[in-house]
C-alpha cells in the first residue's frame, strides 16, 4: 500500500484539514508505517463473512412516534455568536 | 470507609454534606495543581447538589432511603455531557461548549444523589493511550508524576486512586477504562456494549464506544453501574436487557474457570508485568478458581489493525459535525462554506485527532473501503466467534492490562504513532466485541501498579467483579 504526498493531501481535503508543511512531511513516513501494518488484515480469509457493523446483534429500534419536549429556538442558538433572526448564520455558500 | 459505609452515614445526619462536599471541592483544587486530573471543576453545581441532599435529610425526606450514591462524589470523563459544565473531550474545537442536557448516565447519577464534582482530563475524544493528546491538561500518575495516568481517561483514573469516597465516570473505546485504571492501581469496568446508554456522549467511534465506571474496588464500580445501566430510548443502540443491581454480586470466584491467553504474555510484555499476573492467577486458583491455558491468536494478533480501522473510520465520520457552526469553537465569517470549515478545523484539532481523521477517511474511500473498512467489519466477525468458543468453556479470559508498567512522558514522546497505538494491544479486542472486561489491581512492581484483565462474555460483568473482588484491598 503506497499513499504519496499527493495522495496524504487528496484525503486531508477530503476532511477539509489543511495540513501545513510541517505536518503534511511528518505524517507521511507515518501514515505510510500505519497503512502497512494494517494490510495485515488482508492475511485473513474472510471469504463468505458477513461484515459485523455492530459487536452485538441489534434489532430495528423504534419508538413511539408522540409528540415531546424539544429544545427552543433561544436555547438551540445560544451556544453561538454565528445568528440572525433566530437562525444559524454560516459562511457563504456560493 | 466503605462507600456503602459513607452513604448510610449522610442518609442518618451523622456528616453535613455541604460542609463534607466543600472538603472535596477543595482537595480536587490541590490534586489539580499537582496532578491535573480535571479540565473543569463543577463548584458551583456540586455545592447546589449538596445543599439539595442535606434539605431532603433535614426534611426526614422518606425517598432518600434508596438512593445508591447519596451524598457520594461523582467525577465525569469530559466527553460525557454534564449540562451547564464545559464538556469538552479534550478538544479545543469544543472550548467554551457548555450542554444544554444531561447525559442520560449523568441524569441518572444525579437522581441517585451523586454529586458531580467536575469533568476529568482525557486524550482528545479518547484517541491516545497515555492521555497526553489533550488540547487542556495531561494528567500525571499517582505514583510517579514523571509518568502517565494512561488514557484516555487518565484523569479519571488518577483521581480515582488519590480521592475517597469517589467513583469516576470513565469511557472506552478500545482500552481506555482498564488500561488507565491499571496504570493507576484502580479497578475499572468497561461494561458490554449498550448496556449503559450513549446518548449524551461525546461521540468517537459509534460501534465501540462505552460508559463505565472506575473506583478503588469492585463494590465501588458495581453500585456506579446498576445506577448508569438500564434501556435508553434515546440511544438506538442500548440494549433491552432488565436493569440489575450489580453490587449484589457474590465475592468468591469458588469454582469458577479462567482461561489464561497464551499469546498475551509473550513477545513484548514487560517481565515484571507478566510476573505479577501470573501471582494473580495462582491467587485466584487459591481461593479455589480453575486456570487453564487457551490459544486465542487472532485478537492479540490481528487486534489494533482490526481496532484502528474502524475507530478511526468511525470517528472521521462523527468528528465532521465540529465545523465551527452552532457550538464550540469558532471563527469570524469569512469564505466560503469549505474554506471556513477547513480554517476551524485545521486550527483546533489537535496532530492526534487530524491523523486519525486522514486514517479514517483513507479507510472508507472508494478504491480502499473493502480493503480496509470492511474487511475490518469482517474480522471483527470471526474475532467474535472466536470469543463466544472459549466462553463455551471459561467464565473468563485473562491477560495483561498492559504490556508494560506506566511509562514517562519521556519516553512516550520518543513513540512513533503505531508504537503507541501498539499499546492498545490487550484492550483493543474485547472492545472490537463489544465484551465486558475488568482491570484488576493485582500488585506492584518498583512502587507502580499492575492490573489484570478480565474479560467476560456479552452481559456477564457480575461473573468479572466476582472474581475481581477476590482482589478488594
């Protein structure tokens, strides 16, 4: 498994993280010893396994569908300076 | 003084709980100068909680008789959401965030009478092993401040040991209640997997994440988890079983079978470790328990490959919320939605956390998802099976904690990051599973701690604290 610099950058936008130069030559030589330790995986045959998204089995969880107490708009909005007009204010979109 | 001890004495007046709670809150300052267990100390809420106790005791109140941690000290790791309480994780990008709820383990210590005394110090949203990824304080071990608490929840650990009448709210992923616990010379239970609700939970890995207790005996850890366990509704994945009281269990391990993990104690476990878990085994075939070896290569093996994958998978996906909009961290409006979003990010997530985001990221893209991310899912199958086989013929496994005594900040920060994580390797599958599992304090070699681990099978933590007591101080 090869991941090159172009490839470490590919995956950081991605995730939107711009890693500076520092950080993009010191995970590199790391990221490159993880990816390899890990393909060790591929020694394992797990031919006609199911893959387990979950440790414990798991049935559909439903619940009732009644009307309760939700948060308000004040208390919703109160942990940012980022509002107008009782809503949420991001950063441009186009 | 037992806990059980402390509660009947603050049930029947014979101590002022304001005034025994403000004795707390001031020695929690002192450890924090010194060791910094705690990101936040909660005064303020405390105070109000105690002053609420001692009305109801004045008051003959007749709903006090049963309440199992009345008057008790809680500590919370600080991924664990506390209302009205900085909750941070660790995480700059969580600065400032104070919940508008409770956790549903936090609203159920507090109907209990448990009074929380703050938030403890962690590796950033659990993604380290020795607590020293944190974005606040790095905690240092009770035993020797030149070394680590372990982690991720290291403070809670740490404070465990030096505190009384205390019991901590921990959390694991893939280690982090018993590999601190045995760092610390405490007990720490990572129950099964659902049993105690995540909602309200700081998020790191969906699948592997659990709420557990950590104090200075099994009783301690048992009353805190018959209060936090039970069927949420608001966590999809909690699980339906009965709610049970834990600190009833039986304290002799007569008859029961252990199986000893051949693989856990070669290769690089330390000799002074292995040593004292083989001590702990002989004391557990004394008070009359059966020991016998069994080959079980694939979680020790295959573990932190299978582990990483899909922690870090999962925590890229959740740590994509904390963008700098509606809570915690954030910047002046400028760029568009991307570059806004890439500006808070890159400036407050720490080196630990953007590794595992590229890791996590890497493993679930096209091209690389079923080499990696599925194929994981897949292990984490056989590696199941392979568990419920030797429950078929032991009540429970054991091995090292750790593979080695705690170590200094010195040398951890000689570590490369798979060194690191390497350290993860005897936790990292029974969390895979979704196991319950107990660190066990079983002695000391040079004045610091080690711990045994017992894991059990799904729901079987009763059968870990029995045969953990036999250890009690």
């Amino acid at each position: 498994m090869e991941i090159d610099r172009k490839l470490l950058e590919h995956v950081a936008e991605v995730a939107r993280l711009k890693l500076t130069e520092k950080e993009t030559e010191r995970f590199l030589p790391q990221m490159k010893e993880l990816l390899e330790y890990f393909s060790q995986l591929k020694d394992i045959d797990t031919d006609n396994i199911k893959p387990s998204f979950q440790p414990v089995e798991m049935k559909n969880a439903m619940r009732e569908d009644n009307e309760k107490e939700c948060l308000s708009q004040d208390d919703a909005l109160s942990l940012t300076e980022h509002k107008k007009d009782g809503y949420f204010k991001g950063p441009r979109a186009v | 003084m037992t806990i059980q001890n402390f509660i009947s004495q603050i049930k029947n007046n014979e101590i002022d709980i304001v005034e025994h709670t403000q004795k707390v809150i001031e020695e929690c300052k002192k450890l924090n100068q010194e060791y910094r267990y705690f990101n936040t100390i909660s005064e303020e809420l405390a105070l109000k909680q105690a002053n609420e106790i001692k009305k109801s005791v004045k008051n003959d109140d007749k709903n006090i008789k049963n309440k199992k941690l009345f008057g008790v000290a809680i500590s919370v790791k600080d991924a664990i959401c506390v209302k009205g309480v900085e909750s941070t994780a660790g995480s700059r990008i969580l600065e400032g965030y104070k919940p508008l709820f409770d956790a549903t383990a936090i609203a159920k210590v507090k109907e209990e009478g448990g009074i929380i005394i703050g938030k403890t110090s962690q590796d950033e949203f659990g993604f380290g092993a020795f607590s020293v990824n944190s974005g606040f304080k790095i905690p240092k071990n009770p035993f020797d401040k030149e070394r680590s608490c372990g982690g991720s929840s290291g403070g809670a650990a740490g404070l465990s040991q030096k505190l009384d009448n205390h019991i901590a709210l921990g959390e694991s992923t893939g280690g982090s209640i018993v590999e601190p616990s045995s760092f610390c010379g405490v007990f720490g239970l990572c129950p099964t997997y659902g049993l105690v609700s995540r909602y309200g939970l700081i998020d790191f890995g969906n699948s592997l994440d659990k709420i557990g207790p950590i104090g200075k005996t099994a009783e301690d850890v048992s009353i805190l988890l018959g209060v936090i366990s039970g069927h949420d509704p608001c966590d999809s994945t909690s699980s339906h079983k009965e709610k049970e009281d834990y600190s009833n269990f039986r304290k002799s391990c007569k008859g029961m079978k252990v199986g000893i993990i051949k693989e856990a104690f070669t290769g690089e476990v330390q000799e002074e470790v292995s040593e004292k878990i083989n001590h702990g085994i002989d004391k557990l075939r004394d008070e009359g328990a059966e020991a016998e070896e069994i080959s079980l290569e694939l979680p020790i093996k295959y573990g932190i490959a299978t582990y990483y994958m899909i922690a870090t998978s999962e925590a890229s996906t959740n740590l994509a919320k904390l963008c700098g909009m509606r809570y915690g961290a954030s910047e002046k409006l400028e760029g568009s939605f991307n570059e806004y979003f890439t500006k808070v990010r890159s400036e407050n997530f720490g080196t630990e956390a953007k590794r595992r985001i590229i890791l996590g990221t890497f493993a679930r893209m096209a091209g690389y998802r079923d080499a990696f991310y599925i194929k994981a899912m897949k292990v984490r199958t056989i590696m199941i099976s392979e568990y419920k086989k030797a429950f078929k013929r032991f009540d429970a496994l054991v091995s090292p904690t750790a593979p080695m005594l705690p170590p200094k900040f010195s040398e951890i920060e000689k570590l490369t990051p798979l060194q690191h994580y390497l350290a993860d390797v005897m936790t990292v599958s029974p969390n895979v599973a979704g196991l319950p599992h107990l660190n066990v304090p079983v002695g000391y070699s040079n004045g610091l701690p080690v711990g045994m681990l017992l894991t059990g099978d799904h729901l079987q933590e009763k059968k870990l604290l029995q045969l953990g007591s036999v250890f009690e101080r």
